[in-house]
C-alpha cells in the first residue's frame, strides 16, 4: 500500500485520484494483515482498490466530479463501497469522473482531465475514465465503475482493461450519486475477468435500501466463471457456446482497426470451441436518441436535490431564495450537466411529454424485445464496445459526436443486460480495443466465463 500510494503520487499528472487517504488505507491494510496473520481474512483482504467519486465514502470526499460537491462529506458509505470494505479490499482513494457521470472522455468532470496512461495525449474513456486509467497504470489493483449507457465499458475499451457492468439490480445503487435511476448500474473494472468475478461477488447482492435491487441469494461469481460447460473439454472450453453477432454491430462506418481486432477476438472465440451466427438487434441506432431522452429526463429530476439548501455548494451573494437557488445551480453545474437538465425538463415538460418521453419509453420496451428475440438464437452477443479507439484529448469538441460514438453500448444498458468490455488487442496508433460481450438477464457467470476463456 506504501508503494501504491507512493506511485499514485508520481502518476498525479494523469488525474486519475481526486482525493488519497493514505491513512486510512495504511490502517485497512494493517488490519488486513493482522487478519491474514491470525487465519481469519475476508476473501479480499488487502487488496488495493479506489471508489469512482461517484460513490458515497463516510471517510473520504465524494465529489461527483462536480463543483456543486466540492468538499462534501457524506455521512454514510454506500452500500458496494461498504460491502467491498468488509471483503477486505484497502481503499486508497477516490477516482475522477465525468461530472454526474455524464460523459465519454473524461473530459466533464470539474477537475481537469485524466490521461489514458498508453498514451497521455489521448482521453481514457469516460464517465468512469479514473477508474479506468488507473487500473491500467497499475496503481490499484481494480476500481469500482459506474455504467448508465456504456461508462464501465467503454473507458475499459479504450484502456484496456477488463470491465463488466451487470444486469440491473444486481449491485446496490444505494449511496451512488443517481444520474439516471433505471439505467445507472455499479460493477468492477479490473485486469482480467477472473479479477472481476472475485469482486463482482463481494459488492453485489440484494439490498433493502435500494427498490431496485434484485432479491436474489448471493451469487459464488468466480465458481460460476470457472463451471465447465457441458461437452467442453480443455482445449474447448466454450465447445456449445453460440455468440450472436448483431449486424448492426458491424456497419460500414466501423474503423477499419477496430473491426480488425473484434474480428479476431471472435475468432480465437472460434478455436475455443464457440459458435458464431447472426443474429439481428434492428433498432441499434435507435437507441440514441432514446438514451439521450430517458437519462437527461431522469437526471433532471434526480439533480434538483441540488439546492444550494440541503447539501454541497450554495452561491455566496444572493437576495432571496429563488435568486440563492438560480445562482447556485448557475455556478455549480458544469456545461454538459446544464445541457442535459435542459433536454431533460423539455422532454417532460407538457405538451412534450407524449412527443417524445412516452416514445422513448415504449421504444426502450422494444430494444429490450428484439435482445430477447436475438437471444433465441444465442447465448451471448459478441460486437465492439465502441467505434473507435480513444481520441486525442480536446479532439471532440461537439457533444453530439461523443452521443453517437455511445452506440453500442446503449443498447444493453436500456433493456438492462449484463455487458462486459474484454481486451482485443490494439487498433490504430497502438491504442486498446475491447470486445464486448452481452449477456442475458442474470447471465453474469456464463459472460465472465466467456471472457476468461479468452484471457
Ligand atoms: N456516455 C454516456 C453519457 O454521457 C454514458 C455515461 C455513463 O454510462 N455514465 O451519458
């Protein structure tokens, strides 16, 4: 932990941490020790990990990547941090993110840019782009993440790491700073699928103080990664496996190199003993627009906590309480976060609210179909996490752009399926590119185990 936070201390300028707490992870990793010492260590005991800052800590600042949170303190751990502390793992600190989570590069949050550590002038992915940088520079050993229409998968993707972002309601949302409540998923970004397997177990399971939360028993993760397969030998792990591919996961617009690389993760996917078919996911595309109605709706709801009253930034000078609300929201939200409010309280407002939520909302029903539809044909779904490896920081200056590179991620997140990102090799400029792989509802065991055949 001493070298950890040592390195953490040399890689500042990457801006994966936002906050350290030395102390308190030299203390966890003394009782880890004194645990181990005595024989009676949790599963996790000293493991070292960071919180993406959107994740509630009692003992660390939780910011959100926001200004509106600069130096809130909360009074309660979140449930998965919570949950990953009693495993044993050792927390060093807490990780940058987009502001609220809104974003793909990294670059919304409210302080600063992180660089992707295989190459610092370029972005690491986002919201969850510290989590992701700092696994890949091997400053802990994994992070937590957040996914609400790609955010564990594609940072995963573009630095080449492993990340999985279950089925809805499979972790806790219970102390998660809320973007958007039906989409908003927490999971683990990590080096190898055996890694997330081993953690996904400890911070998952049902929690009474989330209403989305699944009550399902508590799920042995790394057991079910390692089950073999009926007929699956050794050498063909996967013999019996059918992976779907989505022909809109393939379009003509798809870099040349990324192609490259998904193809030829699917085909050592092919000498493991899988299947590959078609299959067909028509409504792909329609999936941005619909994200980009039901998140900002749902996060204009869920940002109006903020105030300037119950918690977090208020405006220094102001005249009466309309004016303290009007300057506070003014001075505390970031671009991007104003942006989304504004589509969010449209697209709700009435006379709009038919026009455009209640069609997002039925269209959400049938992506969710036409995967059920697919998966009549396959047990999981195979395709690039995003259509390009990561950019140059600063390149993408146009929001719509970074909405439409979200395509294929969005899909899984709107019918709430597991997806997870697995590395398949380097595109252009040397960069990572992931593989990603979709699972059916609860079907977390048969993806890692997939992703573990690879690695
Ligand atoms: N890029 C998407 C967005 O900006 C996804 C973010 C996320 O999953 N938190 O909303």
């Amino acid at each position: 932990v001493q070298a950890l936070l040592a390195r953490a201390d040399a890689q500042r300028s990457l801006g994966a941490f936002l906050s350290l707490d030395a102390e308190g992870a030299l203390a966890a990793a003394r009782a880890a020790d004194a645990a181990l010492a005595a024989g009676d260590a949790p599963v996790l005991a000293g493991v070292p990990i960071a919180h993406k800052d959107i994740f509630v800590t009692k003992d660390q600042p939780s910011t959100a990547g926001s200004k509106m949170l600069a130096g809130y303190r909360s009074p309660f751990d979140a449930t998965v941090v919570a949950r990953l502390k009693a495993a044993g793992t050792v927390t060093l600190g807490k990780l940058n993110c987009d502001e609220f989570a809104m974003g793909s590069a990294n670059e919304n949050s409210a302080y600063g840019a992180v660089h992707n550590p295989w190459d610092t002038t370029r972005v690491p992915g986002g919201s969850s782009g510290g989590s992701a940088a700092a696994v890949a520079a091997r400053l802990v050993a994994a992070a937590t993440g957040t996914d609400t229409g790609g955010s564990i998968r594609q940072p995963s993707s573009f630095c080449g790491i492993t990340g999985i972002k279950p089925t809805y309601g499979v972790c806790s949302r219970y102390g998660m700073i809320a973007f958007a409540s039906s989409l908003d998923q927490a999971g683990p970004m990590a080096r190898s699928a055996e890694d997330c397997a081993l953690l996904l177990s400890a911070m998952s399971g049902f929690d009474e103080r989330d209403a989305t939360s699944a009550e399902r028993p508590p799920q042995d993760y790394h057991a079910q990664m390692l089950a073999a397969r009926d007929g699956a030998s050794a050498a063909r792990p996967l013999e019996g496996l059918r992976i779907g591919l989505p022909r809109e996961f393939f379009p003509e617009a798809l870099s040349a190199d990324v192609a490259a690389a998904v193809r030829g993760a699917l085909a050592e996917l092919e000498k493991l003993g899988a299947t590959l078919v078609d299959v067909s996911l028509p409504r792909t595309e329609l999936s941005i627009p619909v994200y980009y109605i039901i998140a900002p709706a749902e996060a204009s709801s869920n940002l109006s906590r903020f105030d300037g009253v119950k918690f977090g930034h208020r405006a220094a000078e102001y005249t009466d309480l309309l004016d303290m609300y009007k300057k506070t929201r003014a001075e505390g939200f970031g671009p991007e976060v104003k942006r989304r409010i504004m589509i969010g309280t449209y697209v709700l407002s009435h006379g709009y609210y038919d026009a455009y939520y209640l069609q997002a909302q039925k269209l959400r029903r049938m992506i969710a179909d036409d995967f059920q539809a697919a998966f009549r044909d396959c047990d999981l779904i195979a395709g690039p996490v995003a259509p390009t490896v990561a950019w140059q920081l600063g390149e993408q200056g146009d929001p719509l752009q970074a909405y439409l590179a979200d395509i294929f991620t969005l899909p899984a997140s709107l019918a709430g399926l597991p997806g997870m990102s697995v590395p398949a090799g380097t595109g252009a400029h040397g960069m990572p590119v992931g593989l990603q792989l979709i699972g059916n509802y609860f079907d977390e065991g048969r993806l890692l185990h997939a992703a573990h055949a690879l690695q």
